[in-house]
C-alpha cells in the first residue's frame, strides 16, 4: 500500500524555514554529528556562509551566476493538455530547463562560490544521479577549481551519461565499490575523504543532508525555486498562491527549496518519495552522514538499503527539516512506485513534449494517482517542481518501453 | 583543585595504576561477531599483555573507518552479528581481567536509547564507551546515561581540535582521551603522523587524564614512537587485516606480543 503521512489543519506556519535554532536544530532534527576531525571544518563552513549570506556582494554574485551562467529564472509552465485530462490545473516549475539539466545547480553555484571565498581550491562532491556530480563539475570549471566526484558503482552503471558528462568537464570521478554502490555509499566515501582534505577543499553536499550547517545552507540556496515560483504564481493565478505544492524528495533539496516559498501562505505541501527510498514516510529517529533524522532501519538499527528505479531517490534518509516539517504535519509525504514513476514519465512526453528526470516523474505520478482518486479536488491548482530533465534515464526508460 | 582519580571509574583507574609503573598502554581492537569463536581473541589480547581491548559493535554505515574496518564490520554483520548478539557472547566468558570499551556509531545507541544501551553495555561487562560520530557538543545526553550505569564515555580529540575545545574534551571525557593521531579515517599507515605528538603534547597541557593515541598504528616502531608521546597505543586496523587474512587468536597474540615489547623497550629506555 503506498504510503501517505498526514497533514494537520490547521496548516501551522509561524516562523517554519527559517534559520535553524541553535546547534542546527530542526525542531528535534539536525544537529552537527560529526566526527571531531570535521566538527572544526563544518564551523568554519558554516562561518562563512552566515558571512556570505549577509553580504549584498555575494549575494549579488550568486544572483549574476544564476542568471548568466545557469539561465535563470526558469519558467513556470502550464501543463495545458494534462491539466485538461486529469481535471486539476498543473503547473510545472521547470528546473530541468536550468543548465546542467537540473537544480542541482542552484546549489551548487553557491557553494562553489563560497569555496572559492574561503580559498579552497577543491570540490569534493557525492552524486546519485550524477546530477550534483555533473553540476559541481559545472561549476568548478567554471570558477577555475578542482572536482573530485564519488559515485556508487551501480549509479556508475545505470547513469552513464552523466558519469561522461563529468570527465568532460574536467572532474575525476571516483567508482564507490562499497555497501549498495549507490548514494548512500558515494556520501560516506566522500565524507570519509573530506576528513583527510579539510584544509583545502570544500565538502559541497549536494542536498538538505549533513551535518549543521548543509541543510539550512543547501535550503537556503534552494530557495531560489520557490521564491521565483511564487512570485510567478502570483502573476499567474487567480488565488496567486496555488492548493497544492508538489516535490519529489531524495535527500530533499529541490522540495525544501519549492516549500521555503510557500511555508508560509496556505499551500499544501506535498513530498512525494520513492516506494522502496521513503525515509520521510517509513524512516524511524536516527543518525547518519551527520544529523539526527529519519532513516530506513531494521530491528538491529542498521541503515538499509534504499531502493529506487531513480538513482538520485535512492537514499534512505531524508533530510533533517523534512522529518521537522512532516512532525509539525506542515508538510506530507507520500510515495509512488517505480512503475507510476516511469508511467508519468512516458505521459508527460507524450502530454506535453517534456521527458522528465524519473526523480521529478516520481511527483508527477503523485499527482496523477491523487487527481485520479479526488484527493486533489477538480479545479484545484497545483505547482509541481519538475527538478530535472530526462536525458541522463533514457536508458532505464528503454528497458521499460 | 579537585582530584581528578577520585571521580575517576574503573577504566580510567586501572590504567592510570598500569601507566604508572612506567607502562605503555595497550588497547587492541577487535570486531564484534566476525568469527564464531570471536571471543577467543580476547583472551589471546589478554595474554600478550593488553590493558584494555576496544570491542567494535559493527554499524552498516561506519563513516570514520577505513576499508579493512569497514570489511570487517560488513563480514561480521553479514555473520548475523548485532549489539544484542555481541553482548550476550560477552556476558558469556570469563571475567578477562582488563576493561573492555565498546565502540560503536551513534544510531545504534539511539536505537536502543542511551539508558538501555549503557545499561545492557553493563550487563555484558563492558565498563568504557566510544561513539566517534558524537561529538562533544552532542555528548550531553549520553554522556548522562553512562555516567549512571557506570560506563566510562571516552572523547575523542583530533589534531584539528582548537584550544579551548580541546581542553573542554580532555575534561569531560572518561576512562581516557582518544588522541586521533591524524587527519583521516582508521587504517593501517606507513608512519606515524607528524601530527600525533603535537596533538598528544596539547592534551597534556590540559590534563593528566592517560591519553591513547589511534588511527594508523600497525607497527612495532610506530607503538614505540608513539609510547614515547603518549601514554599507550589503540590498535585497531592492524589486527583486524590480520582476523580477516585468517590470522587465529595464538597469530594475534604473537603480533600483540611485539608492539607490548616496543613499548616496554620505550617505557625502560631513558627520557
Ligand atoms: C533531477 C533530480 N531530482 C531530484 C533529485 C533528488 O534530490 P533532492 O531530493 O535533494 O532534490 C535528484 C538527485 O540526484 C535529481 O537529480
């Protein structure tokens, strides 16, 4: 049965995605949990991103970035054919037409900057989908730093593209051989490695996961997606703030950077994770990769292994604001299977002449299943963030057509 | 000021006794569960003359160790080894005579809560504890729960630890402070690292608390040189390659027998 946490009305609002309380705090999540050889580096990270993010300069730095480099804002797409057959109307934001093909970017066009700021000269970097591997190889080339990228070996193989995509731009990739050989083992190896690099090279986590300060910090640079989402749904809707808001959710970035824009108006917000990588949904209390949130575990409280035709889902945690958000009941959860995924993904081409990441499919078939069963009452408006475009899946997609 | 032996628990005063009489402190590891007579290198540790013995409760996802620890710990899970299971092999033998300090990642402990976690360390005859992805500012809570129970919680101390921390870590640590003797996870080194005795001379500044220093050591020259900083030496990825290369308890202890004899060679040579 797939899973479905509860909203709580009244829909609480006050003060939700802000700053984090003290010691990285997320209501009882977060923290900074972090070995001692990397509790000194993550202070002066998070030093010199409160420095940065007061600063008119880098602000003004980042936003040039974000404009001429990586083509935002993205555009806020009525999704006009399916909007009509499913009886709701859809708008899609379109992160997959950002550079590099994802909002991987958006994060990582900030950490790089800061990197550089702090005089680092190396971007260590995990990736899944080879999405965030792709854009902080992106990046670094960019602003003149070195990449080194850990990958699953079983992410290797199934997201080849982007496993080229890196090499091209200049980073090395480095084959993660241990555990599942997926995200999860590709985050580990790469904090494992940070620990013996902290003087001259920056750790750039590629969601809202880690220790005190990356989720609060990869949110904030999130934000840029719900913030320019709604300010064009207020241009563009009659209500000017939708019903519903919708994201899939890995580690959680692209969803924490939609709902910082509507945490608080009246939107529902809506998490949609993978079946089998649903550590929102199905995760119990516990610590890994650096904070305290929820996580797949068995009964002898090991971690286990996630399972999801999206490589960059396939993680079995979520982070430490999205464990916040589903406690307070201000954000649900929910899941799909990796059959509704790769169905959503196959009707949004043929619909509206967009192949979708199977990560953002996954909040697409969300969507469709629950305008189908009335939960999304007809004539509602939804604005789903569509995180990245489909390209780096067409092979996965070809088994399945 | 107040003495600190006197609030000191067993662990730290029994090697306080040891160092003492002029010993360098031995500490090997050993993987909890990674074969079915593991408990047989214990024994094997206690006779080649080690003060304390370091049991890994074995974590799916050990994020501070190298990959012989890591392989270590994934054959022992793969055994069906678990927290539960490695304390009722420990309840199971004969007082060893030395104290054993588990050591373990955080989400195991929260899995079964702090109280009940040390409590069941307890029963099993462990009196000392590390938790190397809890950090001081972390600790407080378990911190609590073990000095209920009884158990000595060990802090560690890294050489990009800055002075005042350092100082609060030497302070609230128990049974001894865990010196990281360089930047990097757990594993075999060619040498010991410059960064050891800078790290090793900061503690001491702060306290007489014994200090053992980890990561690395895998040679007779290396437990020398770091008997000479240090009080003792935590042996860890050295041993395990060897239980993993098939090395039984008599091969471990003839290993053990020559880092206790660098340190004894260390602790007689004049200063
Ligand atoms: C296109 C796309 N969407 C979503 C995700 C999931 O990450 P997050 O939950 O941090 O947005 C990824 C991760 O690789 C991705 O590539």
């Amino acid at each position: 049965m797939p899973y479905v946490s509860p909203w709580r009305e009244p829909v609480p609002s006050e003060g939700t995605m802000g700053e984090p309380r003290a010691r990285g705090r997320f209501g009882e999540y977060g923290g900074r949990y972090a070995p001692e050889s990397l509790v000194e580096a993550c202070r002066e990270v998070e030093a010199a991103f409160r420095e940065a993010w007061a600063d008119p300069g880098f602000r003004g730095a980042l936003a040039e970035l974000l404009t001429l480099h990586a083509g935002r804002p993205t555009p806020l797409t009525p999704a006009r054919r399916l909007s009509q057959e499913l009886g709701v109307r859809l708008y899609l934001k379109r992160e997959d037409l950002a550079h590099t093909g994802s909002h991987k970017i958006n994060n990582v066009l900030g950490q790089a900057l800061l990197a550089a700021r702090m005089g680092r000269r190396r971007l260590i970097a995990e990736t899944g989908a080879g999405q965030h591997g792709v854009a902080a190889a992106t990046a670094a080339a960019l602003l003149g730093l070195e990449a080194t990228v850990f990958m699953g070996e079983r992410d290797m193989e199934r997201q080849a593209l982007n496993v080229f995509r890196m090499r091209m731009l200049g980073a090395e990739v480095v084959p993660v051989t241990t555990g599942s050989r997926t995200l999860k083992d590709a985050t580990s190896e790469a904090m494992r490695h940070w620990v013996g690099v902290t003087g001259d090279s920056h750790y750039c986590v590629g969601s809202v996961v880690g220790p005190d300060p990356y989720p609060w910090m990869v949110r904030e640079f999130q934000r840029v997606i719900g913030d320019e989402a709604r300010a064009q749904c207020a241009a563009e809707l009659r209500t000017g703030v939708p019903d519903h808001v919708v994201a899939c959710v890995g580690g959680g970035s692209n969803a924490a950077g939609t709902f910082a824009g509507f945490a608080d108006t009246p939107a529902r917000l809506t998490g949609v994770e993978a079946e089998g990588a649903a550590g929102a949904a199905r995760g119990r209390p516990g610590v890994l990769h650096g904070s305290h949130s929820l996580f797949l575990q068995d009964d002898d409280g090991q971690i286990t292994p996630a399972h999801s035709i999206a490589a960059g889902l396939d993680y079995p945690g979520v982070g430490p604001e999205h464990a916040h958000l589903r406690g307070l009941g201000r954000a649900r959860y929910v899941t799909v299977t990796d059959d509704e995924a790769a169905g959503a993904a196959i009707r949004l081409a043929r619909t509206e002449g967009i192949v979708p990441a199977l990560e953002s499919a996954h909040a697409l078939a969300w969507v469709i299943r629950a305008a189908g069963d009335g939960e999304l009452a007809a004539g509602s408006t939804v604005m789903m963030t569509l995180s990245g475009r489909g390209d780096k899946d067409i092979s996965t997609l070809k088994e399945l057509l | 000021m107040t003495n600190p032996t006197l609030a000191a628990g067993p662990v730290e005063r029994h090697l306080r006794a040891r160092r003492d009489t002029g010993r360098g402190l031995l500490m090997p590891y050993v993987t909890g569960g990674i074969t079915p007579g593991w408990t047989d290198y214990l024994r094997a540790f206690v006779a080649a003359g080690a003060d304390a013995i370091e049991v890994g409760l074995p974590f799916s996802d050990p994020t501070l160790d190298g990959v012989t620890i890591q392989q270590a710990g994934d054959t022992a899970l793969a055994r069906g080894a678990s927290t539960r299971r490695i304390l009722a092999d420990l309840a199971g033998i004969p007082e060893p005579g030395v104290p054993l300090v588990a050591s373990t990642y955080y989400n195991l402990v929260l899995h079964d809560g702090s109280e009940a976690f040390c409590a069941a360390l307890r029963r099993a005859g462990v009196s000392g504890l590390i938790v190397p992805d809890l950090p001081l500012h972390e600790a407080d809570e378990l911190a609590e729960a073990a000095a209920a129970a009884g158990i000595e919680l060990a802090l560690l101390a890294s050489p990009s630890t800055p002075e005042p921390r350092l100082a609060e870590i030497s302070r609230r640590s128990r049974g001894f402070v865990y010196a990281v003797s360089l930047m990097g996870t757990t594993g075999e080194r060619a040498a010991l690292a410059a960064s050891a005795a800078e790290l090793t001379a900061r503690i001491r500044r702060g306290t007489d608390r014994p200090v053992l220093l980890g990561f690395g050591i895998s040679t007779p020259d290396q437990a020398r040189e770091a008997g000479r900083h240090a009080d003792g030496v935590v042996v860890g990825a050295a041993v395990m390659r060897r239980v993993l290369d098939g090395a039984g308890p008599d091969d471990l202890r003839a290993f053990l027998a020559t880092l206790r004899r660098a340190l004894d060679q260390e602790c007689d040579a004049p200063r």
